[in-house]
C-alpha cells in the first residue's frame, strides 16, 4: 500500500502538491517512486523559469526508465531542491519531506479544483 498524505493534492500524472502561504511544494508521490524503483537521477527545473499548469519541467531517471515532471499549477520557480542532485534517493526513502522538487510561487489563488485528494488518488492508483 502506498503512502498518500491527507493533507496533500495530487494528480493524475503523480505529482502531489502542498499549499504554504502563495507557495507550493513539489514532489512525487510514493506510489510514483515505487514504479520507478531506484532513482538515479533528478532533472529540476532552473530558479526563476515561469511554468504553466501541466507543463513540462523536468525528468526523473531510475535504473527502469524516465520520467518527465509536470508542474501542477502555474508559477515562478523559487527554489530547488538542489539536495537531490548529489543525493537523488532522497525521493525514494522521503518522497513527501527531504524528495520534494522545488517550490512555486504563485500569483493568484492556485486551482486545485482538478487535483485529487488522497481518496480519490488512491481510488486512480487502484488502492481504495
């Protein structure tokens, strides 16, 4: 069974979301790092770049295959976590603490009306 935080938000290409303040937090879920198994490799995207809702911003390599990242909502990037280039298996022992990816700042109030809690992810990943 997966780890799926109450508190969090998640999509249906298995990023969760964490709401503080006008920033987000941004990781993959624990379901998502059990497919890839070991990661190998994080590609974030660069301090500053807006991002779109649902664009493309970055990959995560395992020993099994890539996968691209996708920011959830729009914003600007504030910050990466630069930790998990030297030390990319943080996101498979802690992907909801020290396997976050980087944060986004927003300008308006952020819509999550199209995000998942964790019953109805765990309801997408066939673990209700």
């Amino acid at each position: 069974m997966s780890n799926i935080p109450d508190h969090l938000k998640y999509t249906a290409s298995h990023e969760w979301i964490r709401i503080e303040g006008d920033t987000a937090v941004i990781g993959v879920t624990d379901h998502a790092q059990a497919e890839l198994t070991d990661i190998v490799y994080v590609e974030l995207p660069e301090v500053g770049r807006t991002l779109a809702a649902g664009e493309g911003c970055g990959v995560v390599e395992s020993v099994k295959t890539a996968s691209d990242l996708y920011a959830p909502i729009a914003g600007e990037i504030t910050e990466i976590n630069s930790a998990l280039e030297d030390a990319p298996e943080q996101v498979n022992e802690s992907p909801y603490d020290n396997g976050w990816f980087f944060k986004l700042k927003f300008s308006s109030d952020p819509d999550l009306s199209g995000m998942l809690d964790a019953a109805g992810y765990a309801s997408q990943i066939g673990e209700s």
